[in-house]
C-alpha cells in the first residue's frame, strides 16, 4: 500500500494506491492558493479511513518535491519525512512536473510541461527530461520537433510565444494530482537518504527583469505559530546557525511575541519576529532571502512593525546586531535606529571567537 500526497502547487492532493491490485482505493483534490499545512493532514487521514488502511499497513510514502511554491514544497516534505520515520518507511520524491505529467493520457506524446513560475518564467519539462526554469521566449527553442501536446499553467503563455500550431493544449489537470501520480511513487526506486526541496532558482539568484524593482509589490501579513517551520527555513536560508522550527514555534508562542512575513505573490521573501514588555519591544531576528535584499523588503517589515507598536502605545524599539556587521547596522540607522550600548563577546561566532553585539534603539513617541 502506497500514500501519496502533494502540496506544492494551488492545490492539495492525496491518494491511497493498492500497488498490488494497481487502484486507487481513496482520493481528495482541493484547489488551494494557501493552507495547505492546515488542510493535508485531516485529508490524510479522511481517505486512510475511507480505504479501510492503517498507517502500518503502508510500504512506501510518495510526495512532490517542487518545484513550485516555497510554503507548499516544504510543507509536503515535512509531512513525508513525519510519515517515514514514524512508520520506518521509504520515501519516494518525484518532480512536480513529472507529476503533472501523468495527468495526461499516455498516447499524448510528445509531451511538454509548462508551470507558470512567476516573474516572465515557467517551469519547463519534456518527456524523461529534469524539470528547467527558463524565460517563455528560452523555452520555445527547447519544444521538441514537430507538433507537441501541453498541460500546465503555463501553457498559454508558451502557446502564445510558440509558432500557431505548434503546441496542442491538453485539459486532463495543469496540477500534480495524486490520483494520477501515486502509480509512479509505485514504480520509481526508494530513497534511503530523506528528500530535499527541489528549487530550480538557486538562493543567491535574482530575477532577471528585476532592475528598479522594489518593496511596492510585497504584501506583510502576520504569522502564525503554525508557520514556525515556514520561518525556520527562511532563517536556514540565510543563517548558518539556523533557527529550528520547534524554537521558534517556541519565540512565537510567547505573550507579546509577533512574526511577520513579507510575501511577493504568496511566496515568502522575509520575516521578523520581535516581542514587547513593559512598554518596551525588541526584534528578535529579521531576514530577508538572498535573492531577494536590496529591495527595501527589511525595512518595509520594520516600518510595518513600528506602526504596529504605535498603535499599541509602545514607545522604544530595540535591535541587536554583531559589531562588524556593517550592512545590518546601516539598514537599522536608515530605519532611525541609534546606538545606546554594547555587549562584549555576545556572538559566539567561527572559530570559537566571539563577537560584541551593538545596541540600537528607535523611538517611536
């Protein structure tokens, strides 16, 4: 028996397989931009109760990888790698185009898969190929000779740019959905080492069409302890001694602790996290993914925090930073932080050194 599930893209899907009698014998498709950790587990355990199959009774787990969005890979993963220790099972990851991919009837071939990656780029895929992120018009010159056959959301936008006639749109789902996929997870080879996220856009790159871009299009929204294992990752991304969830879901729980995530088009770019007492807060930590400083997001989280405490009577904002951190410090006295103090040898940093940390304060009177 096979669980197969998929939360990386704008839907939550999972599937109990019977690889024996090769059938389904439970599903559910929900079409979601968001909520997807919410959502997977009680769907989980709906059609596990639906099939008549106990969690023991399972030989493998099967799960998306990505890529597709930041929240849902890491969320599907979390639940597979959970599931496999658990139960002492192997984990099989497929690409989340590959899942796509069996959406479509077998005699469509050749096949192209098209997944709309935001900023002018798709996730792009043929037959047996690993899964690119390329600019539409880069995309067109890798179709396959001859007439194709397309599914995804980023079809149309690749028809449109490809020669008329050239593409043939499929309707059999533009989303990995684990009725179709699971046969897959069944036939594809166990991994004994857990999966990793599959994210086609290394950390450290930016957008192409990215200049004069800025903080406009970021939306900050307040995080939920829940989403603890959302900051941890960002945090991970952007710190070698990264944060685990646990700790913050700990931070976050706290009385008068609050996180913030800054977000481009659902995707997680930034968080804060910060506390206040006795009239006074303090951010904790603050950090923006690699790909996406020098846009002004910090410190559109920072002034959104002071408005917040502000309205809530707060009078003293306080942040530490290490002493040769000297980009941090200029983005804080840019955010009208002040000096007020020094810690001596307060980071423990490489090496067994230790470095002083700096005191800034704002004021928000």
């Amino acid at each position: 028996m096979l669980l197969a599930f998929d939360t990386s893209m704008a839907a939550c899907s999972a599937a109990v397989y019977d690889s024996a009698r090769m059938r389904v014998l439970a599903v559910r498709f929900a079409m979601m931009e968001r909520g997807h950790a919410d959502a997977l587990a009680p769907m989980i355990k709906s059609i596990m109760d639906e099939a008549g199959i106990a969690f023991p009774d399972l030989t493998r787990i099967g799960v998306t990888r990505g890529p597709g969005t930041f929240t849902g890979v890491r969320t599907g993963i979390a639940m597979a790698r959970g599931l496999a220790l658990a139960l002492d099972r192997k984990i099989v990851a497929l690409d989340t185009l590959a899942a796509i991919a069996a959406n479509a009837p077998k005699d469509k071939t050749p096949l192209v898969i098209a997944a709309d990656a935001r900023r002018d780029e798709i996730y792009f895929s043929t037959e047996g190929a690993a899964p690119l992120v390329l600019p539409v018009t880069e995309a067109v010159h890798r179709l396959p000779d001859g007439q194709s056959f397309i599914l995804g959301t980023g079809a149309e936008a690749l028809i449109a740019a490809a020669p008329e006639g050239r593409l043939i749109r499929l309707t059999a789902g533009n989303l990995p959905d684990a009725r179709n996929f699971a046969v897959l997870c069944a036939t594809y080879p166990v991994s004994d080492d857990p999966p990793e996220p599959l994210y086609l856009r290394p950390p450290d790159a930016k957008p192409q069409h990215q200049g004069g871009k800025s903080a406009a299009q970021i939306a900050i929204r307040q995080a939920s302890v829940n989403e603890a294992q959302v900051l941890s990752a960002l945090h991970a991304e952007c710190f070698d001694n990264a944060w685990g969830a646990a700790e913050f879901a700990k931070l976050m729980a706290m009385p008068g602790a609050a996180a913030y995530l800054a977000l481009e088009a659902d995707e997680p770019l930034a968080f804060l996290l910060a506390r206040q007492a006795a009239g006074e807060a303090e951010i904790l930590t603050i950090a923006t993914r690699p790909f996406a400083r020098r846009r002004g997001i910090a410190g559109k989280l920072m002034s959104h925090l002071a408005h917040e405490l502000r309205e809530a009577g707060l009078v003293q904002l306080f942040i530490e930073v290490a002493a040769d951190n000297s980009a941090a410090r200029a983005l804080y006295e840019g955010q009208d932080f002040t000096v007020t103090g020094k810690r001596k040898a307060y980071y423990e940093m490489p090496g067994g050194r230790r470095e002083d940390a700096i005191v800034m304060m704002k004021a928000l009177a």
